[in-house]
C-alpha cells in the first residue's frame, strides 16, 4: 500500500510523491519538529513478507548512512511504517546534472565543480569500502546554491572481502555509464568500476556525447564489452590531447589498465587539462552537437528534456518525466534487449537493415513512447534460409508497416527459419510497437515463443505482462508459464542481459534467487548456485522450483544418490507444475 498524500508517517507529513524505481518510492515530507522538508524512500510492498531482504536493507542503511561527506547526500534516520522500512534523506532543491548537460555544455568552471565533488565523494567512500555502482549524471544533483551532491548510494554494496550481504546479487548499472567488468556480471567489483563510470561522465562532459549510444540496452552493453573507445579528438576535435590521454587510460576495457584510485584519476585529468592550456577555471570550451564529427558508427541524437523543477536524494524523476531512463523501473526492459539477439549469431551473420530515415529515440529509454523506425521489407539477399512462411510474413509487413501483429509473424517465421537474430530484431519492434499495455499482444508473444520453447524471447513477453496485472494478481496460467520461462531461460548464457534478475526480483523474490542460482550452475560455480539456492529457501522453503535446482546441483555434483529421490518425489508430486514433473522424469532418465 503506497504513502497517500498528507498521510503522518511518524513525525513526518508526505507532502508528494516525487519518483518511483524498482525498490523503493521516494517521497517529500516535511518534518516538523525541525521544521525542514526530507525525502523519504520507502521499500516496495514487494519485498514486504521478506524479512531476511529487509534485514539487509536495514544492514546497508547503517553502513551508508555513516558516510559523513559534504558532497554526499546525508542520510538522517531509518525506520518503518506498518512494517514498511524507508530512509529519510535530505531533500535536495535543485536540478540534476543531466539536466544541466540538457541546457547545453558546461562552462570549464564548471566541469572543474563535478570533478572536485563527484570525485571528492568517490574517494572517501571507497576509503570506507563502500562502492556506489551506478555513476550518472542524474545521480549528481545540484543544489540551487550551487553545491553539488552525489546521491543514491542505497544500492551501494559493501567492497570488502566477506563484508558484503549482497555480495551475490548482480545489480547492473545503467547501460551507458555502465562499467565492461559490471555489464559481464561479475562479482569481485572493485574501484575500478566506479572509476569507469565517472570517466564516461568527464567523456560526456568534454565531448558533448556519451560514448555509446544505441536504440537498445543490449547494443550499448555489447560496445562497452567489445568496442574500442572512440577517440574523443575524432569526435569532437576541440578536445585537448592531454585530456585525450588520460579518458582513454580511465576509460580502459580492463580494469588493471586504468588509473588505481579515484584519486589518481583527478589528478591526472586536472594536469592535463591545465597542459592543454584550458585552466580548470575561467575558460569555457564550447562543444555544442553540431560542431561534433559525425562517428563512424551511426547513433541515435540524444532528445532534449526539461530539467527537472526539482531533484530528491535518490528519486527517480516522476513517472510524468517519463523520457529519463527507469533501469530498476517498473517498465520492463528485457524486451528490447533481447532485440539484438545473441552475440555468437550477431557477429556472423548481416542484420536486417532498416530505411535510412530513423526516428529520435529517447536517451537510454528501453521502452521508448516515440516507436522504433519502422521495418519496410526484408532484404532476402541477408538470410540464408528463405521459406514460403518468411515471404508470406515479409509482405504482410509491407502492407501493414505499423502493425505489431504483422511485425511478430514475421518474428515467429524467422525463428522457425532459425534466423534468430533477425527473428529477436522483429521482435522487438513488435512490442514497440503494441505498447506497454497490449495484453493480448504479449500473451500470444509470449505462447508462440514458448511453443517453440524459445524461453529467453518468451520469458520476456511474460515479464510483460507482470505491470499489467490488476490488484497485483497474475493469473495461475500465466503464473505457472512465466515461472517455467523464467527457469528455463536462466540456463542460457546471454539470459542475464535479456530478462534482468533485478525485474525477476520485483515480481518474485524467491524466484529470482533461484535464476541466479541456475544461471550459475551452468555458467558460473557450484558454490554460487548452492549459495543462491540457500537464500531462495530462507525466504520460502517449500519451493518447487528450489527442490528441482537442488537436484540439478547435486546431479552436476555427481551426487546421483542424493538427486534421485528428489526427483522421485517432484515427479510424483500432484501438486506441483506439470512443467517441473516433466523435468523431474526427464531428469530421471538421464540417471538410469
């Protein structure tokens, strides 16, 4: 049950809602005892019954509130209301720096304000162990006296060695700042990570352009992966050289190659810029959009949007303010990540190509309220497999360009023409297409794909259709589908970059502890997915799903004795799904 509006909540009074992710609301309040406004940011009712999350949320509250810094947003006090935990932060007046970089580029004055403070609070947290792991410009509020903080330090994970308690779980940053170690999904996150995000953000700010931009998540976390740097002198020849040098350092793939300590980097940056020439005070270096060279890779332009009247500790920007990207949101991102397909099939076979008129697209928003450019036909001369279905399905697009019906067809015809990435492309425009709020759209999606036990594509379509439900209920059959997808899909190697754990979280927190584990067990560890497993059952013992993993575990183990009877026992259960009973003989099976 949300905060209402004038609602007491202990001694403060809810004044507005101000924004909405995927853990928490933020909320203005006014506390009137000290007679000051605050921000509170309240855990979802989703993790309500979940007494061992909230205890490490409360955990990771007492560790980030001990950050005394001054360009650290403070947190006052922690409790909760009717069993809902929240923070009351300061609430901050001002703007965002993505708003600011909005207006248009910053003066050199400037650009020497988000260095000292950004960094300043970087170093001193990382001094405590406490890494922030998601460096952005709207996570940099500037306060209408001009001081800047960072904020949003709520999901900071502990760095130390064995001091974690969320060591395991893989929450990623957002797509364009996000470090290539982060978007791998690994583990052993150090400084480094942080440094990197705070080097596209210098980028950003003495290019004019992120260094990766694309129309799909997927696209910007391949290039941070696998993409060489491009040259900011090539993008914008009014960059020092000096500066040059030191963000492709920063900017590094790997991490042992850049700079060891935030505070090296600042250094480092601050020398080079007075090399240049351009002190880091009083010389403002005009780097306006169309003065840029043109990359070689073709992006998407970045739209314009209103800064914000005013920004909160942690808030995302309202939902009215809906151009700003919502990685942990409520809309689900996996579909368009799935868009670009599997890596393997992307690098050898040639995309569909697209007219060469495209639409804006909003920055770093997954699912866009301004449609993908619209596919006009399919270049034949790019498949290898052309079937009477693909040509029936291709002309049907081109007599209903607008169509997400006609678009998914044609998606399903490529898949069964084993054209995957193509197939995921069409896909993706399809749902674009229907919208956030086309049930039966994504309910056949999501059917088709799971007929042809296609379980990345068609988890996704079902995690669609999780905000759409009424009351919070999902009915049993597609509860019963999305949790087989959800299992079967997490056996797949690219999974994590398609239906994220954080979203699978937000539905089904059990649940999304038994994705991570499976995912371990076949791309990572044993112990990770023992470990994963362990805390699925802290939170509900009796699951299905974790007494299959568990034979899954023990069989990878060569435990045959021990996931026997396990599986004897799912195979027999009347209770259980039909899809779990089916896995358990075919389990079964193998171990005869």
């Amino acid at each position: 049950m949300a905060f209402n509006i004038g609602e007491n909540i202990g001694p403060y009074r809810i004044i507005e809602q101000l924004g909405q992710g995927g853990m928490a609301t933020v909320y203005k309040a006014y506390h009137a005892a000290l007679d000051r406004y605050v921000a509170l940011k309240v855990l979802h009712a989703a993790f309500h019954d979940d007494q061992t999350f909230t205890a490490r949320f409360q955990r990771e509250a007492r560790v980030v509130a001990r950050l005394e810094h001054p360009n650290i947003v403070p947190i006052y006090d922690y409790s909760e209301h009717e069993a809902r935990p929240y923070l009351v932060m300061k609430y901050i007046e001002g703007d965002t720096l993505k708003a600011r970089l909005n207006k248009g580029p910053l003066s050199s004055y400037e650009i020497e304000q988000v260095v000292d403070s950004v960094g300043s609070a970087l170093a001193y947290a990382h001094k405590q162990g406490i890494l922030h792991r998601d460096i952005k410009p709207s996570n940099v509020l500037i306060a209408n006296d001009g001081v800047m903080y960072l904020a949003d330090f709520g999901l900071a994970r502990i760095a130390s060695a064995g001091e974690s308690t969320l060591s395991s779980d893989s929450i990623m940053g957002t797509p364009q700042y996000i470090s290539p170690e982060q978007a791998m999904g690994k583990k052993d996150l150090d400084a480094g990570t942080d440094i990197y995000s705070f080097a596209v953000m210098l980028y950003e700010m003495v290019v004019g352009q992120v260094p990766f931009t694309a129309d799909t998540p997927f696209s910007i976390i391949h290039d941070h992966i696998y993409t060489p740097l491009p040259l900011p002198m090539d993008v914008n020849p009014k960059v020092p050289e000096p500066v040059q040098r030191v963000l492709l350092k920063a900017l590094a793939k790997d991490r042992l190659d850049r700079y060891e300590s935030v505070g090296d980097m600042i250094i480092a940056f601050k020398q080079a810029w007075e090399e240049a020439g351009i002190p880091m005070q009083g010389t403002a270096i005009t780097m306006r959009p169309g003065s840029l060279k043109t990359p070689t890779k073709s992006q998407p332009k970045s739209q314009t949007v209103a800064p914000a009247a005013r920004t909160v500790a942690g808030a995302s920007p309202a939902k009215k303010r809906s151009s700003s990207w919502m990685w942990i949101g409520v809309g689900l991102v996996s579909v368009l990540c799935i868009a670009v397909a599997l890596l393997a099939v992307w690098r050898n076979r040639t995309t569909l190509r697209t007219p060469p008129t495209t639409v804006p697209v909003a920055e770093t928003v997954a699912i866009s309220s301004t449609p993908l450019p619209v596919a006009t036909g399919i270049p034949f001369s790019t498949l290898q497999n052309i079937s009477p279905e693909v040509s029936a399905a291709s002309d049907l697009v081109l007599k209903n360009p607008g169509d997400p019906n006609a678009h998914l067809q044609l998606s399903l015809a490529l898949w069964d023409a084993k054209e995957v990435a193509q197939s995921m492309q069409e896909l993706a425009q399809a749902a674009n297409l229907a919208g956030t709020d086309d049930k039966d759209f994504f309910m056949t999606a999501a059917s088709e794909f799971k007929t042809r036990e296609a379980w990345v594509p068609a988890a996704g379509m079902f995690m669609r259709l999780v905000p759409m439900a009424r009351g919070g209920e999902i009915p049993g059959d597609v509860q019963r589908d999305l949790h087989e997808t959800i299992y079967k899909a997490s056996e797949k190697k690219d999974m994590p970059l398609f239906v994220f754990f954080e979203r699978i979280d937000s539905y089904d927190l059990p649940l999304g502890y038994i994705a991570r584990g499976r995912y371990a067990l076949y791309n990572g560890s044993l112990e990770d997915a023992r470990a994963q497993l362990e805390n699925a059952r802290k939170l509900k013992p009796d699951m299905y799903e974790a007494f299959l993993l568990e034979a899954e575990i023990e069989m990878k183990a060569g435990n045959k004795d021990i996931a026997k009877p396990i599986l004897l026992s799912l195979s027999s259960d009347l209770k259980a799904f039909d899809w779990i009973r089916a896995m358990a003989d075919s389990f079964l099976k193998t171990l005869e």
